[in-house]
C-alpha cells in the first residue's frame, strides 16, 4: 500500500516539475524577432526552440498544419513540450518539427515525414500524453502520410542550389487572404463570420474610425434620433385626438408616421446604450480584444434588430400603400369608404411583408451589432444580406410608389385641366396637389439618398477592408494583402448622412398633419374646451358636405326613380346613368346654384330616423320612400349596387372630382375657428 503511494506522490511531483518546465519553455519557445508578416513565399531561419540543433536551419511559412508564422506554430506546440522533455520517444521531436518547423527547398517542393517516424512517436509516447491530457492531433494522423521508413529530413531534401545569383525560387509572391487573428477569434458555436472567415468577428470600435469621430457621431445620431422621435409622436398624438379627421386615403400617413417613430426609437437607445450592446466586452486573460456582435445569442441585440428592421420595411412599405390609396382616389374615383374596405389587405401587407423577412433573417443568424450607432441591423458587414435584404425591398418600393404617384398626379391635373370646377374647388384641388407633391419630395429625396449610401458603400466595402487589413496585418501578425492596387478609407459624412436620412424619412408627417385645424384641436385640448358632442357635429356637418346628400335636397318628389348600380367606387359616375338621367342634366345643372342656401336652410331641421338616414324634419309627413337619397355614417360601410333615384346620378361637371375634394375640405387647410 505504501509503494503505491510513493508512487502516486512522485507522479505528482513529476507532473507538477513538469508543468512548470513547459510553461517555462513555452515561454521561450521562439525568437519573437525572427518572427514578421509577409506575402511571400521565403525561406526564413528557425525560432522555435525545440527545432533547433536539426540538420537544418531554415523553414518556410505557412508550415503543413496551416500556422501563419513561428509565433502560431510554437503556440501550437506548447502541450508536446512535457514529453520532449522527457524525451519519450527519440522520434517525437523530429516529427513534430517536421509539422510545425517544415525544411525549406525551392518553391512547390514540400517534404512530409515518413509514416513509420509518425507511428513510432505516438506509440513511445501514448501513456505519457494520457497522464497529462494531451490527445494527438487528428491533422497529424499517421495515415496522412507517406509509407516510407527513412528519418527526416532525407538527403535529398538537403541538396539545394547554392548559387546565390539564383534567387528565384526562393522567393515567390502569393495571395494567401484573410487570416483571423487571435484576438478576433470567438466560439465556434456562435456561428460569427468576419471577411469570410468562420468563428471570426469585426473589432470594436469601429475598424474604420477613430474614438473622437464615434463619440462625435454618436451625439450627432442621438440628437437626430430626438428630433424625429418628436416629430413623429406629435403626429400621432394630433390622430388620437380626432381619428375620424386622417380618414382613407391619407390614413397610412398615421401609420407610417408610427413605423418612423419606433426606428427613432431605438436608434435613441443605441445612444444611450453605446457599446454595451452592439459590441461584445473584452478578455484580456484569453487574448481577446472587443469584437462586434453577431447572431442571435445576444437578447438585447436581438431585440433592437428585430424593432429597428421591422418598423423601417414597415414604414417603406406604409408609403407605397399611401401612394395606392391615392392612385385609387385620383385614378378610379373611389371613395373613402370604398378604400377602406381594403384596409384589411393593406394591414397585412404593411405588417406581414416585414415580418416574413425579420423572421428570414433570424433563421439565418444574420444580426450584426453597428458601433457607430449602438444598435443592431443587418448587411453592416455582409454585402451580399445588405444586397438582398435592404437594398432590393427599398429599391422596390421606391419603383412602385413613384409610378402610382406620378399616375395619381396626372390624372388630378387632368381633372383640373378637363372639368369646369367652381374657383373655391379648384383652389383647394390645387393645394391638396402641392401637398401630394411636397410630402412626396420629402420623402423621396432622404429615401434615395439612404439607397445611394448603401449603393456606394456596397462598392467600396471591400476595398476599405483591403485598406484595413493592410494597414493593421503588422499588427494582427497576420498576412499582409497581395498586390493592392487601389486603397482608400471610408468618409465619417458618408455615414452621418446615411444615418441623418434614415431619421429624416419620418419627419415629412408633421408637414401634412399641420394646419390651422391641428392648431385648434390642440389649443381646445389644452384649455379643456373640446364638447363631448363633437363628434357627433363634425359628423352632421361632413354629411352635409356629401354631394350625394346636397342633390337629394332638389331631387323632384315628382321625379320617376331610375335605379342603377354605382360599381366599385362609393361615388355616382356618368357611364352609369341611364337615358333618362342624361335627359334631366339640364334641370339639374340649373338647380345646383341653389345648393348652398338649401343645405344651409336644411342644417337645422335635420331629422335622423331609425334606420341611419338623415332626411329634413319639414318633410316627415310625406310619404315614406326608400333611402335613395341618404348618405351613410362616416363609419359605416358603403352599400354598393343599391337602388338609386336620378338625383344620386350626379352631373360629371358637378362630383366628377368629389372625392378629392372631401380630402381637400377634411385636410383642414381652409378650415375656420369653428373646427
């Protein structure tokens, strides 16, 4: 029992000596100043320690095992410096520095250890790697190599040309791309992957800039990110207080503005967060400088990605419905209700496009943290995602609004151009056409230069990292690039700008929401003067504004009742009149100057019966007849294909444009302190 115990104790003795030589070794186990980055293939002198005193002085980089430099190699040859020491095998020493420390010979030419010298190291060797815990390496398996029974190196591998005039093959140029270095390497697990290399990860801060520049850029994004945050919840605010007032087809404004909202949202928390989020913290104890964050395994990462890219598609995707809902009032003549009976299919189109391409980009692990803003998004490293994933849904929507916009503005100027309107109407046809214009610019033109930025910056991505790694590859110890013809680094204004039109898109909202009308609600709001029953009158009074209602009142109790079918807009077009109604134009045409005084003789002796129709009180003891005059509530559905009289049918001289101008009357631009 006691021999087993001394022998355990001087096990243990011999483990810990051990332990201590080969740290002590490890540390000296290369000539740091023989160590460089280079390009080329050149034979360099040996400064690994455990390879010196061979039958040869001289190796080449990188070695067998795919180790950049000597530095790399001794690393790597760190757990074998136990059993050399204790010279276990005589073999072992020769065939690791045949691995690690390879002879030099003319270029293309490479010596591998024979098979046999393989096998007889690690069998010498087995029992006294299991007690340190050392396992032999899969890359040097002896069945890689060849059957052969000779030492290394062979003659043969010694007889080298002599002649120093002939320097040809020992020096060759060649590309050996990107190597990661050790203080950018993270997990494989995580799944990181940094110019094409896996388990590999971008510094932070940022590679491209210096500390003053991101703190400067920070602020600069901060206080952007306030200014739109703001703009963007007034507009939503000044919906709350009246949601009847932003009805269809300017009601995606709303939601648009909301989108812009969040993305000011959270690029104000990337302000406030700074690094702690879009970078991950430093090791020193591993050699592990501060790297930027990709994938999914970081929540709070996670979150700000999926926040910031759903809102932005979203809010693309808002406009190109706006542009639609225009198109539709302009081009078709449809009416508010009628558009809004599509607001289901616009909803998940807004909110389901983005959604499908947020939960895509997860699946792909596609997350990469920006430590310019603090927060995360997507193609800040990776071209082809930022190709693919940014630049074409942006392009799209941009292709698609601008051509139903420009359709919408053509067929509104030709409605002012063709159609004899009253001068008050096409006063406010005119203006409603300048705010569809200048809303339009104010999106278009940050909205493009947001797509030039991504544009530019995908083009010259991989010359600014061709830059960057030449300029650092000394630094890393890492391979220096082959034959750079162009370098250049990115401008700190291509960026600011980039992230100034992101922010800006939103503000364009505020434009149409003001007007006198948003002053009163806010000021009534303030001074608590806003009635209970207010809703109810800015209903009576937009029915009263109804055309349809307005020709019911001189319809003739004697008049013939012609039915027909109003299609798919909510407003009466021409090409469904009938002969009849074309014989009564006339008649009509010269009661429509009486239009005005009869609503307003009328306004007071509303009546509204069970059934929702508003009918004048002076007439409730005529006959009851069906409700071929009424209008609708604003909130209800509009009834398509119902009976109609020949008074509903209005001239295309009088309600040709009505549609645009109950938009033009509710935008509130000639509104009066009565509103």
């Amino acid at each position: 029992m006691g021999h087993i115990v001394d022998l355990a104790l001087q096990k243990m003795w011999l483990f810990c000596a051990l332990l201590v030589l080969s740290q002590f070794t490890g540390s000296l186990g290369i000539h740091m100043d023989s160590v460089g980055s280079h390009s080329m293939f050149t034979c360099e002198s040996i400064g690994l320690r455990m390879c010196q005193d061979l039958p040869y002085n001289t190796t080449f980089m990188p070695n067998l095992l795919n180790h950049y430099d000597q530095q790399t190699a001794a690393l790597a040859m760190e757990p074998f410096h136990p059993m050399v020491n204790l010279q276990c095998s005589p073999d072992l020493r020769p065939f690791l520095c045949a691995l690690y420390a390879p002879v030099c010979m003319e270029y293309g030419r490479v010596s591998l250890p024979c098979r046999s010298l393989c096998t007889h190291a690690k069998r010498d060797c087995q029992k006294l790697m299991d007690m340190f815990g050392v396992t032999w390496p899969e890359e040097t398996e002896c069945s890689r190599f060849p059957d052969c029974d000779e030492s290394y190196p062979r003659a043969v591998d010694l007889l080298v040309d002599e002649d120093p005039t002939d320097q040809s093959s020992m020096s060759v140029q060649r590309d050996y791309g990107f190597w990661c270095p050790r203080e950018l390497k993270v997990e494989p697990e995580l799944g990181y992957m940094f110019l094409g290399v896996r388990d590999c990860s971008p510094p932070c801060p940022n590679m491209y800039f210096r500390r003053e520049e991101l703190t400067f850029a920070r602020y600069f994004i901060g206080v952007v990110s306030i200014v739109c945050l703001s703009a963007t919840l007034f507009t939503f605010l000044t919906f709350l207080l009246d949601v009847t007032r932003f009805r269809y087809p300017e009601r995606p404004i709303i939601f648009y503005a909301v989108c812009y909202m969040m993305v000011a949202l959270v690029f104000f928390l990337g302000f406030l967060l700074e690094d702690r989020v879009a970078c991950n913290a430093a090791s020193p104890s591993h050699y592990k400088t501060s790297t930027v964050t990709q994938g999914s395994h970081n929540k709070a990462c996670t979150l700000l990605f999926m926040v910031l890219y759903f809102f932005t598609m979203a809010g693309s995707v808002w406009w190109v419905i706006l542009t639609i809902t225009w198109f539709l009032a302009a081009v078709p003549k449809w009416g508010s209700e009628a558009i809004e009976k599509k607001a289901l299919l616009f909803h998940a189109s807004a909110w389901g496009i983005p959604g499908m391409l947020t939960i895509t980009l997860l699946a792909l692990n596609k997350i990469e943290g920006d430590n310019i803003s603090g927060v995360c998004f997507v193609g800040l490293y990776d071209v082809h995602t930022l190709r693919w994933f940014v630049l074409a849904p942006l392009c799209l929507d941009v292709l698609v609004g601008v051509s139903l916009l420009l359709a919408g503005i053509v067929a509104l100027n030709r409605v002012r151009m063709e159609i004899p309107l009253e001068k008050e109407n096409q006063d406010k046809l005119v203006k409603f056409m300048i705010r569809i214009g200048v809303f339009s610019v104010l999106y278009l033109v940050p909205l493009l230069t947001v797509v030039g930025c991504y544009l530019y910056e995908q083009t010259y991505r991989s010359i600014w990292e061709t830059t960057w790694v030449q300029e650092r590859c000394r630094d890393y110890h890492i391979p220096c690039p082959f034959q750079v013809e162009q370098t250049s680094r990115p401008d700190l204004v291509l960026f600011l700008m980039k992230y100034l039109m992101v922010l800006v898109v939103g503000i364009p909202s505020v434009f149409w929401v003001g007007s006198k009308k948003t002053c009163f609600e806010w000021a009534s709001f303030f001074h608590g003067r806003r009635r209970k029953d207010s809703g109810a009158v800015n209903e009576s009074r937009q029915v009263l504004q109804e055309p349809d209602f307005a020709q019911s009142l001189l319809r003739d109790p004697n008049t013939p009742i012609i039915r027909k079918s109003r299609g798919t807009s909510t407003q009466g077009t021409s090409t469904h009149a009938s002969s009849t109604h074309l014989a009564m134009l006339d008649d009509v045409r010269s009661k429509a100057s009486s239009v005005h005084s009869k609503m307003s003789s009328y306004h007071g002796s509303l009546h509204r019966s069970r059934d929702g129709r508003f009918t004048p009180s002076s007439h409730r003891g005529m006959e009851e007849r069906p409700a071929y005059g009424s209008m609708p509530r604003l909130n209800d559905q509009s009834r398509h294909g119902s009976a109609r009289d020949l008074s509903d049918a209005p001239a295309a001289s009088i309600t040709h444009a009505s549609s645009v101008n109950r938009l033009a009357e509710d935008d509130g631009t000639s509104a009066s302190p009565r509103d």
